[in-house]
C-alpha cells in the first residue's frame, strides 16, 4: 500500500528513495520483510512504473489492512460504501511498534468476525450479480467490498488457503 502512495504522489520527487526510508522504519518497528509474500516482494523490490495499474491494484489493500485492524479492536470499519482513510491506519501504524501494537490489540471474538465474514460474502454476491447485470449499489464499494472478502477470506483460512497470494 505505501508503496502505491509513494509512487502515485507527485509530492515525492525521488519516490524509490522515500520507499526505502518507510520501509527502514517498518522494518525497525515491525520485521516486516520476513512477512511480505512472493509477489509482494517482487511488487516491493521492482515497483512497476511501467504498469501504473498495479500501483493502484495494491493501493487497494489498505482496506485489507483496516479489515486487520478492526479483527484486533484497533479500528472501526466504514460503512460498505466508503473506502478507508489510509491517514487512520497510518496513524496505527506509525504510532506503534510491534510491542505496543501487541499490547493494543484485543482480538474479536470468532463470532464477530464470522459475522463480518457471513455479510462480506453476501454483499460480494451482490456485487457480482450488479457486475454481471450492469448494476451499481449505491450502499457498496465493489472495491472495498472485494478487498475485504480477500482479508477475511485469508484471516479465516477459508478453503484451507493460507498464501495471501492465493486467496480465491
């Protein structure tokens, strides 16, 4: 995600230098390479100025990350149609180390995140069946939506799929 910003900011005039700046710090607070997975570090290591798009497509996990955020109590979910502030999340992140995040957090129960699951699945059918049809909702985000099937999909092990890479 913070790659995606780096490189999609016309703030940053030397954007791979400011990537490895924040990637030093998080990699201080959090030990962060050592959980990046197979195209993540590929995405990291090789930012693909060539294809824009996927700058976009990663800038999209930061709804992955809120719905992470809000499974440890740290963070409340927007509404279904509202795409999260990457500020909110960075102001976890940043604020923290791996100590403090630890000691924040408060797991959900599994009720509740099967709950968001049972509902996530739903308005993902929704959205599938308005793409199909050439609908919109107005009351969902296909982005937001899709984004947060994919990270409760992977926190839940559904199917049995742990590669992030991989999750259907």
């Amino acid at each position: 995600c913070i790659q995606s910003e780096i490189y999609t900011n016309e703030n940053y005039k030397e954007p791979q230098k400011k990537m490895e700046e924040q990637m030093a710090i998080l990699e201080e607070k959090y030990h962060v390479s050592q959980y990046f997975s197979p195209q993540e570090k590929h995405y990291i290591e090789h930012p693909p100025i060539e294809q824009p798009q996927l700058f976009h497509s990663y800038g999209w996990r930061y709804e992955c990350c809120a719905v992470f955020l809000w499974a440890l109590s740290l963070l409340e979910l927007k509404e279904p149609n509202e795409i999260c502030e990457a500020l909110q999340l960075g102001n976890i992140i940043w604020n923290h180390n791996f100590e403090s995040l630890l000691e924040a957090a408060k797991l959900r129960s599994k009720e509740e995140i099967l709950d968001l699951q049972d509902l996530t699945l739903r308005y993902d059918w929704a959205c599938v069946d308005a793409r199909i049809h050439d609908k919109t909702i107005d009351a969902l985000d296909f982005g937001v939506i899709y984004e947060r099937h994919y990270a409760l999909n992977w926190l839940l092990n559904v199917d049995g799929i742990s590669d992030w890479d991989n999750i259907v």
